[in-house]
C-alpha cells in the first residue's frame, strides 16, 4: 500500500538561492526521509514564472484570471487580482485588460 501527498502551493526562499539549490536542498531532504518526489518545480520571482531561458512568463494568477474573464466575471477577476497583489483599482483594471485582450 502506498500513500501520497500532492502539494499546491509555494516555498518563499531568499532571493539569492537559485532554482539549482533550492532543488538540491529539497530533494535532499526528501529523500533523506526515504520518500520520493514526483512533479515539477517552476521558478517564481514577483509572482511571475520564470521561463527556463530566464525571462519572465505569465502571473501565477493568469490562469484563474483568464478563467473568470471567459465567463463574464471581469470585475471578480479584477478584486482577485487586486486582493492577492495589491494593486490599485487603476493597476488591476489595466492588467485584466489586457488579458482580456490575449482570449
């Protein structure tokens, strides 16, 4: 019988540690609890992913973001965004905008 746990979610480090690091130091402490990691690790510097060749992609909320926009919920999409960034009305309202733009 096998157990499992499927992880959601982030581990803030400090901005000096490299992905390469971050890994080593993970999977080290993974593995020396004789357990076995499977899935991915992505980078995330502001709240943006960073693509492999080290430029920015999109906001970790662009999904659910584009998701609300599709149904007509731009304005729950612009308090989610504006709840979980910070950003002003103005600053929201521009971003949904122009995801708005990309569907």
């Amino acid at each position: 019988m096998r157990k499992e746990f499927e992880i959601h979610g982030c581990i803030e480090v400090p901005i000096e540690i490299t992905e390469e690091e971050f890994v080593e130091k993970f999977i080290s402490f993974v593995e020396s609890n004789n357990w076995w990691f499977g899935g991915g690790i992505r980078e995330i510097i502001d709240g943006f992913y960073i693509n492999q060749d080290g430029t920015k992609g999109e906001h970790v909320l662009d999904t659910d973001l584009k998701e609300l926009i599709s149904k007509d919920k731009s304005t729950e999409a612009i308090e989610l965004f504006m709840n979980l960034t910070g950003k002003s009305l103005k600053e929201a309202k521009k971003y949904i905008n122009s995801l708005s733009k990309l569907l």
